[in-house]
C-alpha cells in the first residue's frame, strides 16, 4: 500500500529526507510520493511532524 500525502503538508522537506528510497520531491505547493519508487515502509508518515502522510485507501 502505498502513502499519499495530504494537503495538511507544511512543506518543510522532513519527509523527503527520510525516504530510504528518495521516492518523495518537492511539488505544486506541497511535497508529492512516487507511487512506483515506494517502497511502503512508512518512514516518511513516522518523520512527517504534522502527520501529512498516510496510507492511500
């Protein structure tokens, strides 16, 4: 399962750091996941510091 992140991201780039996989870069306004570089670990959604990141249903 993927993460998607939602528009609660503050842009602060804590998340693209974290990602083992650099699957997350700087888009339109907030930060954007690759869905086919993820990898799923979460990392990214336990770095995140307004919990912008979560599982995409």
């Amino acid at each position: 399962m993927a993460f998607k992140i939602s528009d609660a991201c503050i842009s602060c780039g804590t998340c693209e750091a974290a990602c083992p996989v650099a699957a997350i870069c700087e888009g339109n306004g907030k930060f954007e996941i690759k869905s086919d570089l993820c990898i799923d670990c979460g990392t990214c959604a336990g770095a995140c510091p307004v919990s912008a990141i979560e599982p995409e249903e």
